[in-house]
C-alpha cells in the first residue's frame, strides 16, 4: 500500500508478557492517517491487548509507541487522550447513574479548558451541552437524553460508548468490538454509524473485531494477529485469501497450537 | 432550540415554584425561628449540634457520595478547626475579633496543606490504602491532643471565652420576646456560616469538577479514558471538604467554649458522620441535615424515654426496664432506617419522586 503521509500510530516490535505468556509478541503496524484499519484474529490472539497498549492502560514489556511521531510509549491514559487518541472500550464502560446527555458532556468538557472550574455551574456552559445533543443526534440516541445511561438496553448503550469517543474529537478511534453482546438487529445501525464516520475522512479509525464478515466492507486494511504475532497486514481481499490466515482463523489454529 | 435547551429553560422557569424550594426555606425558617419558638436551651443546642453536623457530613459527602473516595479521618479537620479556636482563645488567651477570624483562617489552611499532602501521598494508590492513611492521620492527631498538654490542655482540653457579642455574659436586650445572650449571637453566627459552607458545597458539586467528581465515582477507569486525571480531582474534592470540615470544628468550638481530644477528635464522632452520611442518603448533600438531625434527636431524646414511661406507668417495673435500654432502640430504629430507605432518607425520597414524575 503506498502512503502519502507518514503514519499517525505506529508500534515498533511492541511486546507484552504475563508473567511466563508471551501476549503480544513483536508486533510492528503502521497506520496511516484517514484510514480504517481493522485488527483481527481469534479469541486470545492479543487483540484487546495491542489496544490497551496503543491507549495506555498496559505498558508493554518491550517495543514502542508513537503518535504522529513522538513516542507516547510512557505516558498516562489520560494524557494519551488529551494528545488524540480515544478509545472504547469491549466491555460497555460508560456512566450508568449519570444522564445519556451528561455522559457525552463530559468528553465534550475534558477537551476544554474548564476541567478545574469548581465555582461555576456547569450548565452556564450551555455550548457543550448543545455539543452533546448535536453529537447524540448522529447515534440516534437524542430522544433519551435525560435518560440515566443504565436505562439503555445493551445496543444503546454501545451507541453511547461511540458518541463519547466522537465528543472526545481525538484524531485516532480506538474502537474494541463496538457490536460485542449486541443483538443482531442492533448491529446494522451501529456499521452505518460506522460507515459514515469514515465517510467523513477527519478520523483515523482502529477497531478490533472477531466476526471478519463485519469488517470486509469497512476496512482499508486489516491486520490479523495470530497467538499475539501479526501474521498478515494488508487490504481486506489479500487478507482474506491469504493461506496463513485462513488457517489461524477458520480452525487451522488449534491443530498447530 | 433543541429540547435540551427547551428543557433547562423550562427548569429555570420553575426554580422557585418547585417542591424542592419551599422545603429548602421552611428548614431555613425552622432554624431561623428556633430560638424564638424553644426556650429551652436543650432544644438549642441540639439544633444547633444539627446545623453544624450538617455542615460536617455534608462535607464528607462530597468525598465519599459524590467522589467514591472513603476516608476515616474526616474529623481530624473538624478537630483542627476546634483547636485553632481553642489555643488561641484559651490557650494564648487572645480574645478578640480578629485573632477569632485569624484562627479560623488558620484551620483552613493547615487543613487544606494537610489534606492536600495526604492526598498526594495517599490517593495515587488503591482506595482501601486512603481509608487507613486516614484513620492513622487523624488517630496521630488525637494522641498528639491529648499529649502535648501545654498547647491542647491534654485530655483536660481547654475551656476558653469569646470576645464581644459571642461572650455569655453578653446581652443587647429583648427582641420578640427572648433575651438576645452572646448564646443566641453565636447561634445565628453559627447559622450563617454553615449556610454560607452549604451554598459553597452546592456550588462545588454542581460545578464542572463536581460533574467530573461524579463520572469518577461512577467508573474511574472510564473517566481516566476521557481525558481527565482523576487522580488531581480527587484531592481536589478531598482537600475542599476538608476546609469546610474545618469551618464547622471552628464553629462547633464557638458553640461549646471548650475543646478536648474526646469532644472534636475521637473515632466515635467518625463513626457518627458515617451514621449520618448513611442514613441521610449519600451523593445528596441535604442528606447531611436529616441524618445529623435523626442521630442528634434520638440521642438527646431517646435516653428520656425513661423519664417518660415512668411517669406515664408509675409502678410498672417491667416498662422501667424496657425503657431504660435506649440505645437498643436506637439500634432497632436504625435498622429500620436503614431498611426501608436503602438510599438514606434524602436519596431514597428522591427517587421515589422521580420514578413518579417519569411514569
């Protein structure tokens, strides 16, 4: 694939260990910025993990993180965020005592400059509540706004998870199974949120997935990690013809491990 | 307008009409109008121990209910609150209005250098490590009191007197039928500046901070992933409350005219703000004045159920012994409290009114 701009993420031999297991092994990925890139690869290949690395919640053992160039590899979560790269999460991870609108006015808050205002109420700042319910429009969720998230049902609360990540305007998304757990009449509405972010071009987008047949139509690239070795990186139908792959991941893997 | 903006505008609209309100001014009332509505001076002080209690769980409220943070040394800066009243008006005997802002300009600052050094130290760990750092702070504290008898008065504590209007002897006449006494001043005193701590409390939880203090309370891991570093927040909310917690010792120390390690500094007075918090309802701020007013009032009250039955049922040696165990009902009355408001009076009224608003 030929690049016309220098990578936005890129891992250089990232490694972690647990202990005696070797999760994530060497693993060296660029991606581009605008792109949708998909990570793959079955249960327990070190898909989860790589990310956790990328947004910081795990440090790896060995190897390199670096954003638009700079080496990121040390710093928090939270700085991470603050520099651009946002995430969510596999397992659904949003407020749930909180309101759906307060949830996503909260990201929208944490990129502005008023994070240690304590002698102002918060909803003098009226813009990024109207930030919030222009946000919660695009995932169809802004007839709930004054719904407190654990009123959702899971799907929505997916969707939520998403327009958190988009109010974070971070240049890179880190999306971790956005349709795990999701009824299956869910999921079209949340590949046509998808589909449409990267229409826009403005977002680097990174998603771990298993099911590949999501993937095919989305992605630019896919990276296959195979018992935490990328064993392949290139366009959806190269990957999917490759023989490596094939193996890894329709049932091959299990004869070999 | 979207229907967020249509739904505040609506919500300022009825700010002063709503439920909430009215309840908000008849409590002011009732503590505006106690003096003059009890003679006795029983009644007085309990009140006035409510007020400032409520003040105290109040602050304790903004670290556990609205931060998820527990700590067990909340009263270590009610207690330097009480004793920067105490030596300087007891001990260096500098009985004046300015030395009297002056120490309580005092107790805010040492409790907020203190608080904000054991957050730093303490916070970044696991949350358990906090509660323990705190309780072992605040028992340091009490052993230090009772120790250093030249500046605390030791376990004697020190007995002191307030300048000016605040003084006992101090009157300026009858007003609506009561002598106005340096004890009545220093209740209205006292009044104020809890009010004031309330109206600051509020504005805190609801303030942008405050918002963030609650996505940490709710999932911390998720609001690190946001962007903020909750870490700072937290002593942030840990060291506000206890400058607040500091203000209510000063005031409570203004009140009694009389600090010992028992009275401002023991495990048990921790063990009181828990009650409170508990039965009040955490994360609700106001939860603060009905537990301090349910602890204070059965305290005070229940041990008189004795004098009560027996001159009700003169003779009946059973009901004398019934009514002689009062904290076993005050026991049982807590169970139930506790039973049938699982949110604390405060969160569970709360809910129920708008589970009904929303169905």
């Amino acid at each position: 694939m030929n690049m016309p701009h220098p990578p936005i993420i890129e891992t250089k031999d990232l490694t972690i260990r647990f202990g005696g297991h070797l999760a994530v092994d060497h693993v060296s990925l660029q991606i581009p910025p605008f792109t949708f890139k998909s990570i793959i690869g079955p249960n327990g290949a070190g898909k989860t993990t790589f990310f956790n690395m990328i947004s910081g919640q795990y440090r790896p053992t060995e190897g390199k993180v670096f954003l638009k160039g700079k080496d990121v590899t040390s710093l928090s979560p939270a700085i991470r965020t603050q520099l651009g790269i946002g995430r969510s999460f596999q397992l659904t991870n949003v407020f749930l005592s909180l309101t759906v609108l307060e949830n996503v006015r909260l990201a929208i808050q944490s990129q502005k400059d008023i994070g240690f205002n304590f002698w102002k109420n918060y909803l003098s700042f009226s813009e990024l509540e109207n930030q919030a319910y222009e946000i919660l429009k695009m995932v169809l969720l802004d007839t709930k706004w004054n719904v407190p998230a654990s009123g959702l049902t899971h799907g929505e609360q997916r969707k939520l998870e998403i327009a958190i990540l988009l109010a974070l305007e971070t240049e890179v998304l880190l999306l971790d199974e956005p349709t795990a757990g999701m009824a299956l009449e869910e999921v079209p509405s949340i590949l046509e949120l998808l589909k449409q972010i990267k229409n826009r071009r403005d977002k680097t987008i990174l998603l771990v997935e298993h099911k590949m047949d999501v993937l095919m139509a989305l992605s630019d690239s896919i990276a296959v990690l195979h018992e935490g070795r990328l064993i392949a990186d290139d366009t959806p139908e190269a990957v999917s013809k490759n023989r490596e792959v094939q193996e890894a991941y329709f049932g091959g893997g299990r004869a070999r491990g | 307008m979207n229907p967020v903006q249509q739904f505040r505008l609506e919500e300022k609209g009825v700010r002063f009409r709503n439920p909430y309100f009215f309840l908000r001014i008849l409590l002011l009332a009732f503590f505006v109008f106690t003096p003059f509505m009890f003679r006795s001076f029983e009644v007085l002080d309990v009140v006035l121990k409510i007020i400032i209690f409520s003040a105290l769980v109040a602050s304790y409220d903004v670290i556990l209910g609205y931060t998820g943070i527990v700590s067990l040394g909340h009263v270590l800066y009610f207690g330097i609150g009480c004793y920067s009243v105490g030596i300087f008006m007891g001990n260096l005997g500098w009985i004046s209005y300015g030395h009297l802002a002056l120490a309580f300009l005092i107790a805010i600052a040492v409790s907020g250098i203190l608080s904000v050094l054991i957050g730093l130290f303490s916070l970044r760990i696991r949350a358990i490590f906090f509660a323990m750092v705190t309780l072992a702070f605040m028992e340091f504290a009490f052993i230090l009191s009772s120790q250093l008898r030249s500046i605390t008065g030791g376990d004697d504590g020190i007995s002191f007197k307030l300048p000016g209007i605040l003084a006992v002897d101090y009157s300026i006449g009858h007003f609506l039928g009561i002598e106005l006494t340096g004890r009545i001043l220093s209740y209205f005193l006292i009044l104020l500046i809890c009010m004031i701590l309330f109206l600051f409390m509020l504005r805190f939880v609801h303030s942008p901070v405050g918002r963030v203090l609650q996505s940490i309370r709710d999932n911390e891991p998720r609001s690190i992933a946001l962007g903020y570093r909750t870490y700072l927040f937290q002593v942030i909310a840990s060291s506000f409350a206890s400058c607040v917690a500091a203000v209510a010792g000063a005031c409570f120390a203004i009140w009694v005219r009389y600090v010992s390690p028992d009275s401002s500094l023991s495990v048990s007075i921790m063990l009181d703000v828990l009650l409170m918090v508990i039965v009040g309802g955490m994360g609700t701020l106001y939860g603060g004045i009905f537990g301090a007013a349910f602890l204070m009032v059965t305290r005070a009250f229940l041990p008189k159920l004795q004098v009560l039955v027996g001159s009700i049922l003169p003779g009946v040696p059973m009901a004398a012994r019934l009514s002689e165990r009062w904290l076993f009902y005050f026991g049982l009355l807590f169970i139930i409290i506790v039973y049938f408001f699982p949110k604390g009076i405060v969160g569970t009224v709360q809910e129920f009114f708008s589970k009904r608003r929303t169905s």
